[in-house]
C-alpha cells in the first residue's frame, strides 16, 4: 500500500461560479432561484431572531419537528409548496406579525 500524505485543494467558489455561469442556461436557472432561497431565508431568519429552535417553533404552531423541517424544506421544493396560512403561523409561531411584507411577492 502507497502511504502519500492527504493534501485537500481548496474550492475557489467565486472562481466556480464564473466559470459555471459561462454554461449556457446556468446564469438563467441560478437567477431564477434567488426568490426561493430569499423567501427560504427569511424564514430561517425569523426563527433565529426570535431564538427558536425547530420543536419550539413546532410547539407554537401545533405541529411536530418534523413538520416544520419539512416546511423549511420546502421553499425549494418544486413538489410542494407551502400554503400562506401555514407560512403565517410560521411567521407568528416566531413573533412576526407581517409575515408577508419580507418574502411574499
């Protein structure tokens, strides 16, 4: 067996991107997500600010866990999208009470 010492290479992402952004169509789908992970951002947040954690906000909501990861989850998902009276029990379950002013167009 060969013994050669590991030697990660670093990622240059910035110089990734550039260079996946000269791929035809990928600058395209790469815009076209910025509303979802925006919306996805707001969320996540929302709950960070208010200092929850995933059982907490669950709890405030009447839900499960495993509910609200799903939901968090599903912001970029193309197979299932939240309903707006679920988000608003998000937002409130996180102590917004306008829940649409920063991620619903």
């Amino acid at each position: 067996m060969h013994s050669e010492q590991f030697k990660p290479v670093r990622l240059d992402t910035k110089a990734e991107l550039a260079h996946a952004m000269q791929r035809p169509g990928f600058k395209a789908a790469w815009d076209g997500l910025e509303e979802e992970y925006a919306a996805l951002n707001e969320l996540l947040q929302a709950r960070k600010q208010a200092g929850l954690t995933q059982e907490e906000v669950a709890a405030r909501m009447g839900t499960t866990k495993s509910a609200v990861s799903r939901l968090e989850a599903s912001i970029r998902s193309e197979n299932h999208s939240p309903s707006f009276a679920t988000l608003r029990k998000y937002a409130h379950a996180c102590g917004k009470r306008r829940a649409c002013r920063n991620f619903c167009v």
